[in-house]
C-alpha cells in the first residue's frame, strides 16, 4: 500500500487515512476514502484546538492525540455521516488536504473560519 503522506500522527494511504493516537490508549482508528462526506479547514486558537492534545470538551469532534497541537495552527474536521468528526492537526494541513481531494469525491470548505470550541 503505498502512502502519499505521512507524518507522527496521520497517515493518508493510497485507500485510507490511518491516525494513530485516536482511540484509548494509542487506537489506531482507519477512515476509508469513500466514508468522507466533507473536509473543513480550521484555524486554531487556545480554546479552539490549540490547548487540547487529545479527547475533547464538545461531543460534537474528537481531537485526536497530538503533543504538537499547541503549535499548530490549522485543523482539518471529517465529516464521516455521523455524530462525532474526527479533528486533526497534521504537520502539513496543506499536503494532507491534497491527497484528501485527490483521493475521495468530497467537499472542502477552506474558508480559514474559526475551529469550533475543543
């Protein structure tokens, strides 16, 4: 399986996104292309991403584990069609959101709106 982008954390594979950290304890959770409906592209803040390295405040997302995440300043949330969407804060939004687009037919707001309370 050959992957298109990698970092410590999330791994966008020719099939699937794999993001290490997401689950109790160290759960590797796998998003096949074709359950994406949406991407959003977020800016962080400290009460909206930024201060949190795993879990969240909302049940609406989870963030998975990231120990860089005060750093960061972009986010990306999956829309997967269901209740909770996975947050996450890849070294490199821009080339993680690219192998996004090439590889599932999905709409992607990169309207650099505020992140939603974490």
């Amino acid at each position: 399986m050959a992957v298109t982008y990698t970092d410590g954390w999330v791994t966008c594979a020719e099939d699937e996104i794999r993001v290490r950290g997401y689950y109790f304890p160290w759960g590797t959770k796998r998003i096949p292309y074709a359950r994406i409906r949406a991407v959003r592209r977020v800016r962080l803040s400290l009460v909206r991403g930024r201060g949190r390295i795993w879990g969240t405040a909302n049940p609406r997302y989870w963030a998975s584990l990231d120990w860089n995440r005060p750093t960061k300043h972009v986010a990306l949330i999956l829309d997967l069609g269901r209740r909770v969407h996975p947050f996450l804060t890849p070294d490199d939004p821009d080339a993680a959101l690219d192998v996004i687009r090439r590889h599932a037919a999905v709409d992607v707001s990169d309207d650099d709106a505020s992140g939603p309370l974490i």
